[in-house]
C-alpha cells in the first residue's frame, strides 16, 4: 500500500490519507512518500500509532535495497501478517 504527497517539506503530509487506505485493507505494512523520502510503516490496527520500520532518502535506494526488500518482501510480509492475526485471535480452547 502506498500514498504520495509531493510536499518536500513534510514527508509525512500523505500519512492520514493512507492510513484511512489501511484501515480498511488492514495491511501488515504501508509505504509512504513524498517523492524523496520512502518511509515504511507497520500498520498496528487505528488502535495504537503505527511504527516507523525504515526511512530512507532516494539517494539512497541502491544502497539500502536490501534494507526496504527484507521489510517488504512477500514472505516476510505474508510472516508479519500471520503474526498480527495470531495476536489478535481469542485463544483455542
């Protein structure tokens, strides 16, 4: 999930938009940007502020690819999901 702003001065302007966004599609992590800065979340529910996982600037992408690719990765996403659930589940009984 990702939102854009372009305000430079803000990178966090689009943050209320996509939060909305995550409400409701309950992702385990959400991207935002404002065209320099990408910033990762962890989505924590509307209960709770969500966490900053990783900011980085542009610049500095290829360097820290590896960085966004092991937050953002299908399986450690499809992990972090699985995770959020099993937090959330009542117990068995």
């Amino acid at each position: 999930m990702e939102c854009e702003s372009t305000d430079k001065i803000r990178p966090d302007a689009g943050l209320g938009q996509v939060r909305s966004y995550a409400f409701w599609i309950k992702p385990a992590y959400y991207v935002t940007t404002n065209g320099d800065m990408p910033t990762v979340y962890n989505y924590q529910g509307g209960a709770v502020p969500d966490v900053k996982v990783l900011e980085l600037k542009r610049s500095e992408l290829r360097g820290r690819f590896d960085d966004l690719y092991r937050v953002l990765n299908p399986r450690a996403v499809a992990e972090a999901r699985r995770d959020k659930i099993a937090k959330l589940m009542p117990p068995a009984h």
